[in-house]
C-alpha cells in the first residue's frame, strides 16, 4: 500500500505537516475510490452473496466504512461530521478530523482495506478522471502480470469455486470482466476496465 498524504496546516506563523490517511497502513483516498468503483461496477451483480471470511472486497467490513457514514456532504464546499456536529469546508479536513478525533470509529475487527485493490482496479485512472491530481502512468508489463495475479487471487478467496453454484458464476465473471482486463492496450496505457452509460444512453469508456 501506498504512504500516507500529508497536509500543511498554518496555524499563525507556524506551519505543521500532518500526515493522514494511513491508518494501519490503509490509505483513505486509494479506499475512497475503490469503494466508488465497488458501488458502481462490480457489488451490484453480488446482491445476495455473502462474501467469505478475508475477501478483500467487502464493503461491509471496509476499515473507514463507518467514519464514512459519519461524513455528511451539507452543500458543495461544505462537509459536517454526523459524529459531533462539527463542519468542515473540504473533504481532506473532515478527514483529517476523523483521523485525529475519532479512531474509535475505525472497523478494527477483520477489516478489510478496499485500498489495497486500488492499483488491480486501476483507481489511479478512475481518480483522474475524479478529478484526483493522480495522473496515468505508462503500463509496466511485469507490474500488470503481478495484478493479473492477485486479480485471480482475490477470485479464489471471495468466490470459492466448490462454495456454490453462485460462488462459481461470480468467480467466472469475475475473472472475465475484471482480471482479464488488466492489460496495457497499444499505446503502453492501462486500458479502461468499465462502461457506464451517457445521459443520451451511448456507452461512455471509462478512460
């Protein structure tokens, strides 16, 4: 996993580097993100499934999954934290708050941290695209085999093939829509791994 991000706060004259985000070495934004992709390309098509002890992608026991909840976006530059009614002007500060102030929310028993699928999910493409200030990288074939590997890792521990015929199909799609698209296209990129639809109903790549 990654290293934790660090914020410059000026209190006066004084300036304090605080870093964050690397609770028990999972990081906040790299989690942020995969929860998003999660939502929105790969949980729906689960509903039902139970996933098994130590899958790596399950939201309900997802380290920051409480502290998130306790995250109420009030209006656009506007945040408050549900946990004591204090407001923030930006996400990174209600995050810093819930570092600093409430770790006990912090899911400690079997968590799971969504971050450590970031780089498998490709996040990095999907945070840019979010307006993250992560920016695409050239593939590296040795890395993408690695992922690939883990891909197919993942597969087996949360859709064991012998678990059920459910389990079975998930792990064969799983395997066919997400680990066989880590791959780096022509240009030496990352290709884009999911579709969603535009207002007007084409399909829109990722990318």
């Amino acid at each position: 996993m990654a290293s934790g991000r660090c914020l410059v706060l000026l209190t006066g004259m004084v300036a304090i580097v605080v870093c964050i985000g690397d609770d028990g070495a999972c990081q906040r934004e790299e989690s942020r993100l995969v929860r998003e992709i999660l939502k929105n390309n790969i949980w729906p098509w689960m509903k039902g499934y139970a996933f098994p002890p130590g899958c790596g992608l399950d939201g309900e026991k997802d380290i920051f999954g409480v502290q998130e909840k306790n995250k109420k976006r009030v209006r656009r530059g506007l945040w408050e934290c549900r946990a004591c009614n204090k407001r923030f002007r930006a996400e990174k500060w209600i995050d810093l708050h819930m570092h600093r102030k409430h770790p006990s929310l912090l899911r400690n028993e079997s968590a799971v941290c969504l971050g450590d699928v970031c780089h498998m999910l490709n996040c990095e493409h999907e945070g840019l695209r979010n307006g993250s200030p992560w920016g695409v990288r050239k593939c590296n074939p040795e890395l993408i085999n690695n992922e690939k590997v883990y891909c197919i890792k993942i597969a087996s521990t949360c859709f064991p093939r012998q678990a059920s015929k459910l389990s079975n199909d998930l792990h064969d799609r799983f395997i066919d829509e997400v680990c066989e698209r880590i791959k780096c296209d022509n240009r030496g990129y990352r290709i884009q791994m999911f579709q969603t639809k535009d207002d007007k109903g084409w399909m829109a790549l990722y990318s």
